[in-house]
C-alpha cells in the first residue's frame, strides 16, 4: 500500500478522508482511487527522465475512468491504448492524440481510421498484415501513419505466465529477427512514417535485468537498421514495471530509468514508456463490507459483497492482494478464506488470512487500482461498483454504481 492509504485515530483513510465515510455516502463495493498517488508516481517518471527526449504514455487498459485519465492528461501525460473504445476516453478525458501510441496485435480497419483521423502519434504495428491493412487505410484517407515496429525479443521477464508478452511463443510483436525485412517494406510504403522501435516484454516485473536485456537487443536492431539506411528516432520500451504486492522488491522508476540511460549513452533517441501497473496499483483499494460470517469444521469464510466480478486478479492470476480492515479491531484473529457472493468456488478475493471481523465490517482490498475496474464484468448480473477519487479532503465520484436499468442497457424482448 502507499503513503496515501493510512490508519489515522483506529482507522483507514484515503489522503484526509475516512474509508467509513466513503462507505456511508457511495456504498460498497467502492473503488477509491488517490489523486495524490497518481500525481506522484507520474511524477517519478518524468523526474527520472529529466533532461530527455521522453514522453510517458500511461498505458488506459490499467485504469480507464476517463477521472483517472484527466488527472494525468492534466500532467501532460501522453497515452498507450489499445482500441478505439480507449482514444474515445483518452480524447474524453482532455488527452492530446498526438501523445497517443496505438498498440494491440488485431486494430480493425475502424480503429485505424479513428486514430489516423484524431492524428495520433505512432502506431505500434505488431504483424506484417497490420502493416499492409494500416497503409492501405492511411492511403484511403490520404494520410501518413506514423509507426514503430512492436518487435518480440524473446527475452523472459520472469513474471507470471499469461502476464509474459515478450518471448517468441507469446502472440505479441513481429520476431526481432524478421523486423529488418519488416522495416524495408515499411520505408517502401507510401502512407507509413517509420519513426520507431517498441518493445513490452511482460508486466509486473520486479527485476530490471529483463529489461536490460530486451533493450540491448533493440540497441542492436536500431544499428542494424541504421546500417540500412532507417534511422529511428523514437524508442518505446513499453510497460511493466511491477509494483509490491506483498514483499516484491521492484525497482523504482528512477532505479530503472536510470539503468535504461546508463546503457542508452549518448544515443539521440526520443524514449517513451507505457507504464500501467506502476501508476496506478497503489493509488486504489476496493471498498467492500463483511456480509456473513460462516464457519464449519474446517474452514472460517468471510462472505463479503465484492467477487470476482469486481476484481478478477486473484480468480484468474492466483494473485494475493493484501487485505486490510477499515477499523481495525482487538481480539482473537481467526483464519478466513474471503470470499465473494458469486456462484463459482473460483470466487474469491483473499485466502487463509488471520482477521478478527464481525459481520457488517468493512475492509480494503489493497493496490486494487490497476486492472480492478477494468476487468470487472457483470457476471451473475452484479452491477459494476462505484468509483471515487479522493483529492485531498475532497472527494469526487467518478463512476456511479451501476443500477438494475443499467443491467439491462441495449436488451430487449422478442417482438
Ligand atoms: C503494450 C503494453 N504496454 C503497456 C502495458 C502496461 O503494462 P504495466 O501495467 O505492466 O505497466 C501493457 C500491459 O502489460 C501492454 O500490453
Ligand atoms: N491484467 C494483468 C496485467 C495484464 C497486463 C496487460 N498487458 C494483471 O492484473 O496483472
């Protein structure tokens, strides 16, 4: 958790604003999102990358609410999407199109010409199909398409299975040993701008060797290129800087940036990075009150009214995310698996932990503000949770509940 999360008089505030108070105006489940949070970790970005070339580009697929987006577009961030359902936030949110970058291995034809008519800043192609279709598109609308190829580096960035994106079996990017001849066909294409390199090789990375090693790969690409006539000038090392969870020790931004310009020298190279997880992790918890307590032979359940539709991280990842109560309580702990009220035993938020609760208690799920909402889903017809950004003593509700009309949105009866 963060320094914007803490225990004031017997309870948890978000910046200056009780937890219980939260609850009491929105309900629960609630996601609460620190604006302080969002600033600061932006800002040991931007500070790491000081006197550069650079632009940050938070990666939407994190944290969409187009609240969260407008605290970083006010920053100056730029953006990493990945569909056109994301520009349309971004641009929402007071965004700048031209410090957007369009990653994703299947843009549809639409998406294309959404964001060559917002006039964004690079496409990252991630097939040679792509590179034809994006041509052939910009050409229809008589404009130039700004890339960098997504390159694969098969490198392992020693995380979680289906969080790994940059080893040849992985879907993702064009193999770093074709890119050259993907490139010469680029530089022959009438509507394409070659500008740069990208690469992403994971998420929640909590060692910079990786990252190393993918970027000296690069370096080796931009030379060969050059030796070919194709100067770049824009390299996007992505994503995927981890954040603690528990007792990961990542680098931090300035740590790893550091490392990056160390191996960088004096090459003149606009850098971009497409953090997600790092900026927004541990500027959100989920809200969520103690239903039933059920006990039996074995086990201690605490039945609470959030589930894996509103964070799907530990169902689909394992993932253990700490669990913290908002008032905490004297007395014998009792160990309980968390559940949510969702008809599958895959339903759970936390397991074997030592808690002393009482039924209508509430209590946070931590470094719940990077793929929480986004992945939240309404299965079991569970209305999506609210979402709140606190601001210093203010706070702001930037996604209502979802009502039972809302549930039923588009949907109709047989005539
Ligand atoms: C292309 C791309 N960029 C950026 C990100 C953001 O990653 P993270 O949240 O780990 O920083 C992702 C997700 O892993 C991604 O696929
Ligand atoms: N959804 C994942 C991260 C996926 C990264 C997407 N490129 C998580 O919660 O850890």
């Amino acid at each position: 958790m963060s320094a914007e999360f803490t225990y004031q008089n017997g309870e948890l505030f978000a910046e200056n604003v009780a937890l219980s108070d939260i609850a009491g105006t929105f309900g629960s489940p609630t996601y609460v999102y620190s604006r302080r949070h969002i600033e600061t970790a932006y800002r040991n970005y931007t500070d790491a990358l000081a006197g550069m070339d650079h632009q940050v580009c938070y990666a939407v697929k994190a944290n969409s609410n187009i609240g969260v987006l407008n605290v970083l577009a006010r920053l100056g961030a730029g953006f990493d999407i990945v569909s056109a359902g994301e520009l349309a936030r971004v641009l929402a949110a007071g965004g700048d199109a031209k410090r957007v970058v369009f990653s994703g291995v299947g843009k549809t034809e639409d998406e294309m010409a959404e964001a060559l008519k917002a006039g964004i800043g690079c496409f990252n192609v991630e097939s040679s199909s792509e590179l034809e279709r994006l041509n052939r598109v910009a050409g229809s609308l008589k404009l130039l398409a700004p890339v960098s190829i997504r390159v694969n580096p098969d490198v392992d960035a020693q995380t979680h299975p289906y969080i790994s994106t940059g080893l040849r079996d992985n879907k993702f990017g064009i193999d770093i040993k074709e890119a050259p001849q993907v490139y010469a066909r680029a530089r022959d294409l009438e509507h394409i701008n070659v500008i740069g390199v990208d690469c992403h090789i994971g998420s929640q990375l909590t060692d910079v060797s990786p990252f190393l090693d993918a970027l000296d790969r690069v370096l080796l690409l931009i030379d060969e290129l050059a030796g070919l006539g194709i100067s770049i000038s824009h390299l996007d090392l992505g994503g995927g800087l981890g954040v603690k969870y528990r007792d990961e020790t990542p680098p931090t931004p300035a740590a790893y940036i550091g490392a990056i310009r160390e191996r960088l020298g004096e090459r003149k190279v606009k850098l971009l990075f497409e953090p997600g997880r790092s900026l927004v992790a541990n500027a959100g918890v989920l809200l969520t009150k103690v239903e039933y307590l059920k006990h039996n032979e074995h086990k201690n359940f605490a039945i609470i009214d959030a589930a894996m539709n509103d964070m799907l991280r530990p169902a689909l990842y394992s993932a253990w995310m700490d669990l913290l109560p908002v008032r905490p309580r004297e007395g014998g702990a009792n160990a309980y698996d968390v559940v949510g009220p969702v008809c599958e035993t895959g339903d759970f938020l936390a397991k074997d932990r030592e808690l002393v609760i009482e039924e209508g208690d509430l209590l946070a799920l931590a470094s719940a503000g990077a793929y929480g909402f986004t992945m939240s889903s309404n299965y079991n017809s569970r209305g999506r949770a609210a979402e709140v950004m606190v601001d210093g003593d203010q706070v702001h509700l930037i996604r209502a509940r979802e009502s039972l009309a809302d549930l039923m949105l588009g949907e109709q009866l047989l005539p």
